[in-house]
C-alpha cells in the first residue's frame, strides 16, 4: 500500500506540475494574473500535500517532496530555455507550501487520533 500510495501522490505531482506550474509560466498575462493563478497553485499542493499526510501521517513532510518534486523538475527544465530568477523562487515555494501543507495534514491526523483516543 505505501508503494501504491507514493506512486499515485508522485503521479499526483506530475500531473500538477505539468497543468498548473507550466501552464502559468507559459500563459500571458498582467502581472496581477500571474500571482494570482501561482497564489492558487501553490494553494492546490498545500492542500494535496496535506490530503496525503493526513492518511498517512507516518511519512509527515515526505508527501510535500513527493508531490512538489514533479513540478520543480519541470520547471528545473524550462528554466534551462528561460530563465528567470522569480522562477527560483516559484521552485523554493513549491517546496515549502507542498512540505509545510503536509506536516499540517500530518499533525491534524495526529491531533484527529489523540481526540478521539
């Protein structure tokens, strides 16, 4: 089941990082745009992250380097082409949203069991 699971959260992280991360590097747009479509994003792996960490608490922040991993690769890629330095940082936030997200889910489920204990 934790094979199953780490599979499924890093196809998860792909598919996220493929139509949200390059999809709002690609896309045109005003400024405000931008931020707000990252805002989102960096909203959607926290929630992911967390979601995984919540059932399965065991493996605590692991699930946001699982999930965020996919996206920063991606965007590892098209910086080779592009670069842009805020894309640094789009690549650092990935990271701690998607870890910060799941070590909440991971304490929810703990503080959930020790509630209801």
């Amino acid at each position: 089941m934790k094979y199953i699971s780490m599979i499924l959260a890093l196809l998860t992280g792909s598919i996220l990082g493929f139509f949200g991360v390059l999809v709002s590097v690609f896309a045109d747009g005003s400024f405000t745009e931008r931020i707000t479509t990252i805002g989102v994003i960096l909203m959607v792996y926290a929630l992911l992250s967390a979601m995984w960490a919540y059932f399965q608490p065991k493996y605590s922040w692991s699930w946001g380097l699982i999930v965020g991993l996919p996206g920063i690769m991606l965007l590892g890629l098209y910086i080779l082409s592009q670069f842009n330095p805020y894309y640094l940082l789009y690549m650092v936030m990935i990271m701690a949203i998607a870890c910060l997200g799941a070590f909440g889910g991971s304490y929810l489920s703990s503080r959930r069991k020790q509630l209801f204990n």
